[in-house]
C-alpha cells in the first residue's frame, strides 16, 4: 500500500490498495499506528482523496459505515509518495 502524506489537522496520510479494496489511514496523534478499512471502493477512495477536509470526510463518510482493523505496524514498513 503506497500512503500520501496529506493536509489534515487529525490525519497524516492515507493510502489505498485497489486489489484489496483497503484503505489505510494513519492518524497524526498516533503515528505508529494504521487503521485500514475493508472492502472500500475506489471511487469513496477518490472522493476522500480529493476532499476539502479530510477529517470531516473520515468521520461522516467512513466511520461507522467500514469495518476496520487497527494494526501496530509501523508507518515506515509502509511506501510513501
């Protein structure tokens, strides 16, 4: 999974697998951490990319409505653009 550091306030970067359909998020306040969403679509994928705040994109249009895992993994065992 290749991450985008982005703007955010509460996000530091965000990535997407298109094979797996996972969406990967790494919060700025817990960087050693990456909550990845199932069985996300790459167009909600697109449009949170693009969004004007992706803060408010994560929690009105994907909590709650994607399960996810939180795992341990390191941020730099990810690729970054």
């Amino acid at each position: 999974m290749i991450f985008k550091k982005v703007e955010s306030v509460i996000i530091h970067s965000i990535g997407y697998d298109s094979l797996s359909e996972n969406l990967g998020v790494v919060m700025n306040k817990s960087s050693d951490q990456v909550y990845v969403y199932h069985k996300f679509p790459i167009d909600e994928y697109i449009r949170f990319i693009n969004s004007e705040s992706k803060g408010r994109f994560l929690i009105y249009e994907i909590k709650g409505k994607y399960k996810f895992i939180k795992t341990s993994k390191s941020v730099e065992e990810f690729n970054f653009e």
